[in-house]
C-alpha cells in the first residue's frame, strides 16, 4: 500500500490508498523552482494588496461561487486521493466554502483603520491602528482535510491581502493543484495563488524562500522541523500539530447523543482527523449504559471504498503501523476491543475499534492514533474525567456531554476549542479561532484571529494641535517636566 510513489527524480504519482490506481503525476518542485513561485507571487502580492478590500471580497466571491458550483468534481479529487467517501470529502468542502464566504465579508470590518483613544497626555494626536498585508504566505497542508483545513490558512491570507504558495501534502497534490488553479480561472489577472509540489525537501525550500510566514499542519515533529528551518531567517510560524482529544460524558448527560457524538467523532474519515475524538471518560453511574450505546452504533459501520462504504482506507501507509501498534498494545495490558481489534498485516483499513479497560499510560491513551479508535473508560467523577483529560502533551479540541455543568467543564479543559453537547461543532463556526496549546501548536486560524494572523498591526498617530505641553523636545524646560510629574501623579499617584 502507498499514497504515491517515485517514477523518477522530478516527478511522483499521487495514488489513490485503496487501489493503488495512479490518479495523478505531479513535479517534485526544487528549491529554485520554490524561490521562483514565491518572487512571483511578491509580484502578485502588490498587485492583490492594491486592490484593497471591497476588490478582494468581489474576486474572492467570485471564486467561492465557482467553488460551489464545482464542489462535487473537487469531492471526486478528495475522494480519490484521499479514500474518504464522497459524503465526507464534500462536508469538508461545504465548510470551506463558508469559511472563505466569511473571511472575504469580514476582512474590512476586522483589519481596517480604528481608533483608538490617545490618553491625557498625548490627547492632541488622532491614534489609529490599521492591518496591512505580510507580502507572500507560505502555506504547508496535511492529507487528511485536504480542503478545509489548508483553506483555514489560504482564504483568510488572501483576505487579508497576500499572495499564497501552497504547498499541500504530497499524497494530495491534486487536491492543491485543483484549488490553485480554480483560483486562476477566477481570478487570472496575476498569479496570487500558486502551488508548489513535493515531498519534504520542497516543504524546506518553502520554509527558507523568504516568505513573510508559514502557516503548517501536521505532527509535532515536522512541525519542529519547520520552525528550525523558519528559525534561520526568522520567519514567523503558525502551527497545527495534532491532537488527543477527550470527551467527557456526566452523570446527567443525553446518552443517545453522547454516543452518537463519540462514534462520529472517532470514527469519521476513518479516525484520521486532528480534532477527533480518541478518548472518552464517562460517569460511573452511566458507564455502562454509554458503552453499550456506543458499541451498538460503531459495529455496524460499513467499511470500504464503494459508494456505501461509511469509514475509507488510511490514507497514509505509515499510519496503519502505528494504529495497529497502539491496539495491540491495548490488548496485550489487558484492554477488551468490544468492536474491531488487531488490524491484520498488510490490511488497507482498519475496522471501527471501542476499546474498554485501556490503562492511562497505553500508547493508546498517550499517543496520537489517528484512526478509527476510542478508548472509554469509567470515572467516579468529573473531577476526574478533567484531570485524565487534560494528562495530556497536546491540548487541541475537546467535547463535553453534560445538562447542568457543560460550560463548566468546557473551561477546565486544557484545549484550544470545546464543543458542550455537540461535537467538533467549533471548527464549523468560520467566527471562531481554530488551534491549540502544548504539542497542539500555536497560532490561530479562522474568525478574527485568523485574519490577524496574516496581516501586520501598524500604529498611526497624526498630530492635530499644538500641545500645551510638549514633551518630545530639546527645548523642554525644568517647569515643563514639574508640571509633567503633576499631571502624571494627579492621572495615576493617587490609591
């Protein structure tokens, strides 16, 4: 099994993980082809910049529309390249449709020109705060989402009015090429959007091309890598990196949608999503109730690649390793698989797995298994269930089920994002920030923040009257700072 493989220096196929079938040759881009796109998406970059908002938000309307209106052949490339049902491949899409819809509405009213207030002492100056464009952003993307979660980087970068080299994951280059050139046909008056193709070494070469910054998604360890070779020309990052995502489930909580929420969110895309749900913690008192719930609606699930199939192939051939290492490890201290089990050698998939008695130092419980897997274990309380939650190096998402104590329990959580009462909700709301803490990375995408994350904060001041007294001169006399040591002790001296 593989994604894709060598045919020879300069080019690789993309493959399809169920079949092998070649979907697609692409060109193994070098660091002097990586520096070329990126000079010329500077160019572009001006040109985008100038155009200012409202010609933005017109161009990137105009691609959102083709967007939708071509989104079922873009689910065909997700859908192939990645084995995810089509189903799946066009959720993704429908939300980073809506994503782009909002990023390219809500860039003026987020990064224009404000005021702010200047204070007593500088009360003669007009100070404003605006957000300007970084120039070229790098944009590195994983394999798993290969639409929505790289458009959570590119829609919000070109709202904010940079140009973009995209560099997706070399087993969905044609998900990126796609995407960059529906862009072209939308907008083909000057390259804004390019890609670039490859595997690590072309990722590097984007880190040190001179772009103004790298948005990355992947493991923690490349996205180390990335900030070493960032670090060289300090260039800034912003990086997703993973998750171990609980969900906590009261005492008092909906069961049915508890389950429900647990086996999608598990389960969905075959497992491999970051913000997943890959451990449960459930009240005592319902624990038994839970699993069974959840044991009844994991097993049926159809795995496969036909149209009925509702969990796909691992996409990542390496990936298969590590899920089948982690559940025999599982197994083997002691654990029960109610569903699935040990994934058989040289198997494409790997059947829904509900795992019971899992001990809290397996690498089932510590590690990110990215597949469709879930540890439940039982609590006396939710004290508990949030401490085992948050024994965690990555601090991503996270879901709670509860009626009385949701938001509560939501805030305890060390996680970048909660869902009370649903599931994995927060990354469908294009208003909210996207990211997380620890091994999870830093940065945010999407929702305000998102679009900060690519623009640079400029402060304005523009005097408009003479002060009565000014500071900032050589002139300043011995009576001048007395009645600065006054104004400063009467504004901030007293208790």
């Amino acid at each position: 099994m593989a994604g894709m493989t060598t045919v020879q220096a300069k080019t690789f196929e993309s493959l399809n993980p169920a079949t092998d079938e070649v979907v697609g040759v692409h060109p193994v881009n070098s660091a002097e082809e990586v520096r070329a796109a990126v000079e010329s998406a500077r160019a572009a970059a001006a040109w985008w910049g100038a155009l200012g908002f409202a010609g933005r938000l017109e161009r990137l309307n105009r691609w959102k529309a083709a967007l939708t209106r071509r989104a079922h052949e873009l689910a065909d490339v997700v859908h192939a390249e990645t084995g995810k049902p089509h189903g799946d491949a066009m959720l993704e899409i429908v939300l980073a449709i809506d994503h782009t819809a909002w990023a390219a509405k809500n860039a003026r009213k987020v990064l224009g020109p404000k005021r702010r207030p200047a204070g007593l002492l500088m009360a003669n100056q007009k100070a404003t705060v605006e957000y300007q464009p970084l120039g070229v952003v790098g944009v590195i993307g994983p394999w798993n989402y290969p639409v929505f979660t790289p458009m959570g980087s590119i829609a919000y970068a070109l709202a904010a009015g940079n140009a973009v080299v995209f560099k997706p994951s070399e087993y969905t280059p044609g998900v990126g090429r796609w995407l960059a050139e529906s862009f072209a046909d939308a907008v083909p008056e000057h390259p804004v959007f390019r890609v670039v193709t490859g595997f690590g070494e072309t990722g590097a070469a984007l880190c040190r091309s001179g772009v103004a910054k790298i948005a990355f998604t992947g493991s923690p360890g490349t996205g180390r890598k990335i900030m070493a070779a960032c670090a060289e020309t300090l260039t800034p990052v912003l990086i997703e990196a993973g998750g171990k995502d609980a969900l906590l489930v009261d005492a008092d909580a909906d069961l049915d949608a508890a389950a429900e929420a647990a086996v999608w969110g598990a389960m969905s895309n075959a497992g491999q999503t970051c913000t997943g749900v890959e451990r449960v913690y459930v009240h005592e008192r319902v624990y038994d109730d839970f699993v069974a719930k959840v044991t009844a609606q994991a097993r049926p699930l159809k795995v496969g690649f036909d149209a009925d199939a509702q969990v796909g192939p691992i996409t990542m051939p390496g990936q298969i390793d590590i899920i089948r290492r982690h559940i025999a490890d599982a197994l083997s201290r002691g654990a029960r698989a109610l569903t699935g089990g040990p994934v058989p050698e040289g198997s494409r998939y790997v059947e829904p797995t509900v795992l019971v008695d899992v001990p809290e130092d397996s690498a089932a419980v510590r590690e990110e298994t990215f597949g469709p897997t879930m540890t439940v274990t039982r609590v006396r309380d939710m004290d508990q269930a949030v401490d085992l939650a948050n024994a965690t190096a990555y601090g991503l998402g996270g879901t709670v089920f509860a009626r009385a104590r949701g938001l509560e329990l939501a805030r305890r959580l060390r996680a970048g994002m909660v869902s009370v009462n649903s599931v994995i909700s927060f990354a469908g709301v294009p208003s909210l920030p996207f990211g997380g803490v620890g091994e999870s990375g830093f940065g945010r995408i999407h929702g305000p923040e998102g679009l900060r994350e690519f623009a640079r904060a400029k402060a304005i001041t523009t005097q408009r009257f003479r002060a009565p007294i000014t500071m900032t001169t050589f002139a300043r006399t011995p009576k001048v700072d007395a009645q600065v040591a006054k104004l400063i002790t009467f504004l901030h001296g007293r208790r």
